[in-house]
C-alpha cells in the first residue's frame, strides 16, 4: 500500500457504512472504468454469434451430406459451435479478466495487501501436503494470491486446481481433479502448542486420522465435536486455541467461501487452511452492468471471513 493512499480497512469488523465507502472509494470506479468497454465487447460478442451460428450450420450441413452419419453432423455442429462461442466470448472474457485485476487489486490495497492473478509460487504449499490437507497430484495451476498481514500478522489467500493422472489399459491418459479450492496460510507470533489437525468432513482423509502420532482431541462443545475431528499431539494445547468462537469462525469461512470438506493445520506458528471451493473472486455475470454493490459484496465478504480466523486466533494467543 503506498504512503499516500488511505488507511488500511479493518475486514474483520466491516460494518456497512464502511463498506458503502470501500466501495464507492475504490471498487466502484474500477467497474466504471471498464463499463463501455464490456458494453462494447457484449454488441461484438452478438454480433460475432450472428455471423458464426449460420457458418456452423452450413458446416455441418456439408459434413452430414459428405458422411450421410447423423452423428457426424451432430458432432460437427458441437465442436464447431464450442469453437464458435470461444472466438465471440473472447472479448468478454478479455474484460473480465482486466476488471478482475482491477477490483482485486483496489481491495488488497485497501486492507494493506497485495494481489496477483497469476505468476507466483505457492506459499506452503509443501507444508499442506506434508501435513496431508493436500492430496497427491500430478498436475496443478494456482491463481488469485491476496498477500498482506493484519494486526502484524502476514498471511496468504489464492486458489488452487490439483490434478491426478490416469492411464487406462489402452494407454490413454486422463486427468482427474483432486482438489480445487481456497488454500490459506496465517502466520503468527506465538508458536502453537504442539501440532493441531482439525478436518470436517474430510471424505478420504478422515481414514488417515491425524496422522504422524497424533490423537483425537476431545471438543468442549456438543455441537462442534459432531461437525469437526480434532487431532493433536497436546491435549490442553488443541483445546485452548479450538474456542467454540473460533469453530464457528471456522465454519463461517467455509460457508463464505461456498466450500465444503476443510481441514487445517496449527503447527509452530502457522495456521495452514484448505477449503474445497468453487472459483471465487470471478466478476460474475458480465453480460450485466458492472456498477453494482452485489458483484463487490462477494468478493468482500469472502475475505473478510478469512481476517476474522486471524482475529480470533489472535484474540486467544494473546489470553496465553
């Protein structure tokens, strides 16, 4: 953040008012300033489907004549036509991509971060797989890294797609997604107590248990023993930084993050979070107006629950 912008927003305590002004401050003109560009790229994109749905027709009209195969026909107008609509969305696409940066990078700034689409290496992504929150892979892309730190404490967002391959017997090869979602890493002052692994409803994993020693960790409240399996390696030390506040912070960000199945990791002093999710942070429907709160709300609410992890951890080493 540089000397001369405002102070750094508080996205843990985010009342509306102070979101109203994030966003008439900073995201709003960043929607602004690209409207007549996607105005522009929706009039090319109608215009470029006018002129590609007849050519794929007439296409496969000549290739069913030529095979006499309804599936040949039917195929043609399916291939051609996904290659018809990549070349007309191109634009829109080319749009979103550019208020994307935009909006993101006016949002980092203002809670004192930064933000890259793309190019960057994956912080403690070695950690979460030794830690096994991570499954196995062969193939992997990252993308949308937050960068910052709050209340003194630096952290990492991005976005994650892992991929396993499989051959058959024929030799062919395939890749199959093992995980796509948030991955996170906070990192604090004060070392933990030992090693914390906390998974909901982890699917496969849960046959691993903890792993590495570890022991199931008993919660004080019902209704948080039922929706997490605590694994640790100091008793006293899981229980004191797994508050029920906490836990509900915990399954708050996974709601924001419209995820399902985290796992985490306490281990010296880093929080390692892994949430399987859906592609966020995206402008949304582009064929809309930018100019609107909603398409901000999003993307801010997401974050936000993200700082309120770090809060609470925060608040509950400092009680040490």
């Amino acid at each position: 953040m540089s000397e001369t912008s405002a102070p750094a927003v508080d996205f843990a305590n985010l009342d509306e008012a102070t979101f109203a002004r994030l966003y008439r401050e900073r995201i709003e003109p960043c929607f602004r300033d690209n409207e007549d560009e996607r105005v522009a790229a929706v009039e090319s994109y109608k215009r470029r489907l006018m002129i590609g749905a007849p050519a794929v027709l007439a296409t496969a009209a000549i290739a069913w004549s030529w095979s006499h195969e309804f599936w040949f026909g039917f195929f043609a107008i399916v291939f051609l036509g996904v290659i018809a609509f990549a070349i007309a969305y191109g634009p829109l696409a080319a749009v979103g991509k550019k208020v994307k940066q935009a909006y993101c990078a006016a949002i980092a700034d203002a809670m004192g971060a930064s933000f890259k689409m793309g190019g960057f290496d994956p912080p403690a992504l070695e950690r979460m797989k030794h830690l096994r929150l991570l499954p196995g892979y062969a193939r992997s892309s990252f993308e949308d890294l937050f960068s910052g730190s709050y209340q003194g404490c630096p952290f990492d967002l991005y976005e994650a797609h892992l991929e396993e391959r499989h051959t058959d017997s024929k030799g062919r090869t395939r890749y199959v997604t093992v995980f796509r979602g948030q991955l996170i890493r906070m990192q604090f002052p004060r070392k933990f107590l030992g090693i914390t692994v906390v998974r909901r409803d982890a699917g496969v994993f849960n046959v691993f248990g903890g792993g590495f020693g570890l022991k199931r960790v008993g919660l004080e409240d019902p209704l948080f023993e039922k929706a997490f399996e605590v694994w640790g390696n100091d008793q006293v030390g899981a229980r004191y930084i797994l508050h029920p506040v906490l836990m509900q912070r915990l399954l708050d960000l996974e709601t924001r993050l419209k995820g399902k199945r985290l796992r985490c990791a306490f281990e010296e002093g880093d929080l390692l979070v892994a949430v399987e999710g859906g592609n966020l942070f995206e402008p949304g429907d582009l064929f809309k107006p930018l100019v609107d709160q909603t398409r901000a709300r999003r993307i801010v609410d997401e974050i936000s629950s993200v700082v309120r992890v770090m809060e609470q951890v925060i608040t509950a080493q400092a009680r040490r």
